[in-house]
C-alpha cells in the first residue's frame, strides 16, 4: 500500500496560535496552493482518499476533484491541544509549556492529549487501511502533527524527534507500506 499524504494548505489564524484540533478556515492563497496540490499529483492513480473531518482538510481533499469518495476519519485530526487550543504560545504560562515540551510523547496540555495518542490513531488508521486496500495508492489530507508521527512511525523512531521534521502546507509526503518493512519515498514534495 502506498500512502500520499497531503499537509492542508495555509490558515486563516494569526500567527503564533495554538489551534490543534480547533477548526480553522483555510486563508485566502487556498487556491494558488490548491493549484500547486493538483500539479504535484498529476498523473497519479489514485485508489482511495481519506481526509481528516476538520474543514482545513476536508475542503481541500473535495477541492482536488479526484475520483473517488472522501471518507472522514476522525483518527486523522491534528493533536489536541485541550486548554491551549486557540491561545497564542506566549500566553500559555511558560513553566507548565517547558515541561509539556520536554514531554509531548507521553504528557497532554491540560484536557488534550498527548503526541504518543496521536500516533497510535494515526497507526491504527494504517492497520485498517492495510487490511482493506493492500495493494492501493490511497491519498490521505491531514495535518502536520499527523504526518510527523507516522514519519516517526515508519522509521521507527522517538516521538521526541518529531519537530525535526518540517513540514510545508499543501506539501505532498510519501510512504510505502508494501514491503516487509515501511519506506519514505519523499517529504515535502
């Protein structure tokens, strides 16, 4: 199975906001990025298209115009960030943000969750898919904090390492999942 997944395309929320699982538009560039999306993906066959439920996602797996059903999946959201959820970084208190950062693997932001529950979505959604579409090319819209855990995942590495990774809006990451063990085929293509 060979997996696309697609990081939405830029918001509309100022910058440096917390925003994880609450629904973000998508900003006014949606459709130079849209463009840009379907350039990069010409050609490809595609099988199947998951999206993540929150409207920055959906909007832009419906925007592509492939020919297959979109299928939400809630396991595709982005981290929740709980409490933090739409404040500005600097306003969450600065102690309890340097203990959540050296901790995101196994510690939440108040009422969230933490990295490690975000990636055991993202791997169940993997398992199910491997299940119902073996030797498909499936393209998956999501989230950034999603894309670097099963980057994480797939390499088998610590979540801790997670934001080594950039990743772009509206960039294209690869992964095969066919052989014995998965493979990165590009990042932020």
């Amino acid at each position: 199975m060979k997996l696309t997944l697609i990081r939405h395309t830029s918001l509309q929320v100022p910058e440096g906001v917390c925003y994880g699982q609450s629904d973000i538009d998508v900003s006014a560039s949606f459709h130079s990025e849209l463009a840009q999306v379907t350039q990069k993906l010409a050609g490809e066959k595609i099988d199947a298209v998951y999206a993540s439920p929150l409207q920055r996602c959906s909007k832009l797996a419906h925007a592509l115009g492939l020919d297959a059903e979109i299928v939400h999946d809630d396991r595709l959201k982005e981290l929740h960030f709980g409490d933090w959820e739409m404040q500005a970084w600097n306003d969450i208190p600065r102690e309890l943000f340097d203990v959540w950062a050296q901790s995101y693997a196994d510690m939440a932001p108040p009422n969230g969750e933490t990295f490690a529950t975000l990636q055991q979505r993202g791997i169940a959604f993997i398992e199910e898919c491997l299940q119902l579409h073996a030797n498909q090319h499936l393209l998956v819209v999501t989230h950034g904090g999603m894309i670097r855990a099963l980057i994480a995942h797939a390499l088998n590495m610590q979540l801790k390492g997670l934001f080594r990774f950039h990743i772009d809006y509206a960039s294209l990451t690869r992964m095969d999942f066919s052989g014995a063990v998965p493979r990165i085929e590009f990042v932020n293509r």
